[in-house]
C-alpha cells in the first residue's frame, strides 16, 4: 500500500491562488487522523469565505476522494470564483500580514453605509444580548426565498399534510445552502451594516449556513428542533462572537419563534466558572431560566450574542416558522 500524501503548507495554493484550500484537501483525502481541530475555525472561514457551507465540502472530499484539481473545480462549478480582493485579504490573514489596506479593501463599502443600529438599539443589546435589525431583507426577497425552500423540500404550505414528509431536512433544518437567493440575502446591506457594528469593524464575512423549516406539532408530529442551549467549546478561550435568523414569514411567539434568555451573556463568563468548580458536567441545562420568544415580520433579522441561551421552540400556530441562518464574522481562528 503506497503511502498516504503529506498535509501540505497553508501557503500552498493551487489554480485559485487561494491559501489553506490545498492543506484542508490534504487533510481529508485521505482523511488523517491527528486532523488539527484548532484549524476547524480557520477553515470553516475559507469555505464561508469561498461561498460554500463546510460541513458540505467536507461530505464532498469524504465521499468522492477528488484530486485536488478536481475539488478546485468542484468548488468552481458550486459557488463560482471567490474576488481578487477576498483572496488577496484571505491570503494576508494566512501569512500574518493583514495590512489595513487589505482591510479597507473588503470592508469599505460598509464602512461607508449609514448606521443601521441606533443608540437605544444597541443598548438594547447591550442589555439583553440581542436585536431585531427590521427589514433587513425586503419581502420580495422573503417571499422567493420561501418558494424555494418549500420546492426544495417538497412542502405545499396549502397542504398541511406535506409538512410532516420534508426531503432534505434534518430536524428543522433544511439542506439547502447554495443559491442565488440565499446568497442574494446574505449579502443585504443593511444587515452587515448591523453586524459589522457590533463587531466593531467591516471585514467580516457572511456565513454559508442552511435554511429552516418548523412545522405546527401534532399529536403525531412533535417537535424536532433543540432546547434552549448554547453553540459554545467549552474547552476554548471565551471569545466575542455573534448568531442570527432571517424570518422570511411574520412569526408570532408561538409561531417556533428563536426563543433566547435575555441578559444572560453579561453573566456567561461567571456562571461557567462556577460551573466549573462545582464539576457540574451538562452545562447546556437552562431549564430554571426565565426565556423570551422574539416575533418579529417577513424579513426582520435577529442577531444574537453567541453567549445567549437559545433555541427555536415548539410551532402552536397553522402555519410553518420558515427561516435563513445567516451570521457574519472575521477571517480566521480567533478573529
């Protein structure tokens, strides 16, 4: 049996020019087991970056073993050519020259935009940990966006009985990540504008998540998605970091709303250090905690403090919560 290739340099690039492209297709084909998980972040970037959902190349490099060349291509076909200017900046956090023209580069547009958020909105969150950004998408755009996740999944929303046999779903999540319009969203001014202040700089990057589709429950049919909870590594330095859903449908609080517990994030850092020295084990436990469920219209934007408790919550309406998972962040491992 010949030997396994080596996990090439981060610099070495292939017809894309682009950094670390080359190394993560080294380390997954074939897979290597001492795979560096601290590059997990770093990765996830390039493909958000690159306009591809991570978890999905992955899938692609297990399952079909490419050359290099071939998975080049298969990123290509997918999500077309990344921007001179994105490679350019992408390359410069790889080598550890991020200059700030580089950064004015990829982040003058926003930089220029009008502020979304005001005062009393970002006290609010502040406060609470979160922000409805109102029409952050127009509802054209919501209204497209549905038709194409309902399509994709084979749901009528005429027809209650095609919400309970989906395709492409686990959960209340939707596979579905790749597509003009979902991209079209993710690129809405006025929701980097939002994010890109509450990050306090303009070279963040739109992630490539999927989609989301939360059905009423029934006797027959209980809800699928998660409890309140936490998308945190407690084994990694606290970090700030940001989460957020469009509503492409008016939602009520009873309606599967993303249901949050306001204010926590200013205490998250005690609560798990106490945690912690009491050798508690399950830290995603919230069931003694206050919640709020967040209405919000067609194409309201709810952003969130990664430290916020959250979760989507069991549908008591007529009607399917249809959703986009959309979040913006800086290039790299630790921002």
């Amino acid at each position: 049996m010949g030997k396994s290739p080596e996990v090439v340099a981060a610099t070495e690039v292939g017809n894309l020019k682009i950094m670390q492209l080359k190394r993560v297709w080294s380390q997954w084909v074939p897979f290597k087991p001492n795979y560096d998980s601290n590059e997990f972040e770093l990765n996830q970037s390039l493909f958000d970056l690159m306009g591809i959902n991570f978890k999905h190349a992955l899938q692609y490099l297990l399952q079909n073993q490419p050359s290099f060349a071939e998975f080049e291509q298969w990123c290509i076909e997918l999500a077309g050519k990344p921007s001179i200017e994105h490679i350019n900046y992408f390359n410069s956090v790889i080598t550890n020259l991020c200059s700030t023209n580089a950064m004015e580069k990829v982040g003058l547009a926003t930089e220029r935009q009008a502020n979304v958020l005001t005062e009393e909105d970002l006290a609010f969150w502040d406060e609470n940990g979160y922000v409805i950004v109102k029409n952050a998408v127009d509802k054209e755009s919501c209204e497209k966006t549905t038709k194409l996740i309902c399509e994709h999944i084979g749901a009528d929303l005429t027809d209650p009985k095609t919400w309970y046999s989906c395709q492409h779903t686990s959960g209340i999540w939707v596979e579905l990540t790749n597509h003009p319009q979902l991209s079209l969203n993710r690129q809405s001014i006025r929701l980097k504008k939002a994010y890109s202040q509450l990050w306090q700089r303009a070279d963040i990057f739109p992630s490539i998540d999927q989609c989301g589709f939360n059905p009423p429950v029934t006797m027959n049919n209980p809800y699928k998605g998660q409890a309140i909870h936490l998308d945190v590594d407690f084994n990694k330095p606290l970090h700030f970091a940001t989460q957020g859903i469009l509503y492409l449908t008016d939602t009520t609080e009873q309606q599967g709303a993303l249901t949050v517990i306001p204010g926590f994030h200013k205490t998250f850092a005690q609560w798990l250090n106490e945690m912690q020295k009491a050798g508690v084990n399950n830290l995603q436990d919230f069931s003694g905690y206050q919640t709020k469920a967040i209405a919000a219209n067609a194409g309201d934007f709810i952003i969130w403090h990664h430290h916020l408790p959250h979760g989507s919550s069991p549908n008591q309406e007529n009607q399917p919560r249809i959703t986009q998972f959309i979040n913006y962040k800086p290039i790299g491992p630790n921002y």
